[in-house]
C-alpha cells in the first residue's frame, strides 16, 4: 500500500490527483484474482479496455497508461555508438 501512496504523491499536480493511492491498492488487490496468470502491464490494460472496466478500475488504468509511457534505454543500442566512437578514435589516430 505504501507504493501505491508514493505513485499517488509522485502523480499529484497541486491540489489535484491523477489517482487515488488507497484505492489503487484495492483494485490492484480484486483485479489480481481475476487475472493471475497476466504476463505483462498491457495484458492488464488490454483486459480492462477490452472488457470494458475502465470506470471500474480507473487508478489501475491510469496507472498502467502512465507506466507504459515511461521511456526505456537500450543498452545494447548505447553500447553499438561507443564502440563506433572508439572505432573513428583509433581509425584516426593512425
């Protein structure tokens, strides 16, 4: 519950909430019974579109949205430039 506290605080604009913490932890709570074998956030967000439960669970669809929004790093992509970088270094060093 207290994660689900932090995400309400870390989501908070001023005096208005994206969602409600408390009840973020009560719907995660009744929805992981219904879907216990879910792989993923979007087989989450797609179980509750497709069944048509967004009024249902509105803070576990806003805070699955917002998680799958965060960007995410390639290390493998970041790790092919610095090794092109040292490449070009050491073509031109000799």
């Amino acid at each position: 519950m207290t994660k689900c506290k932090n995400l309400e605080s870390l989501l908070k604009h001023g005096d208005r909430f994206d969602l409600n913490g408390l009840e973020l932890y009560k719907e995660l709570r009744t929805l992981s019974s219904m879907l216990p074998h879910a792989k993923s956030v979007m087989d989450i967000v797609q179980f509750i579109h497709t069944s048509k439960l967004v009024d249902i669970y509105p803070n576990v669809y806003v805070a699955t949205r917002n998680l799958l929004t965060i960007p995410v790093t390639v290390a493998s992509g970041e790790w092919s430039f610095s090794k092109l970088k040292l490449i070009k270094t050491i073509s031109a060093l000799q």
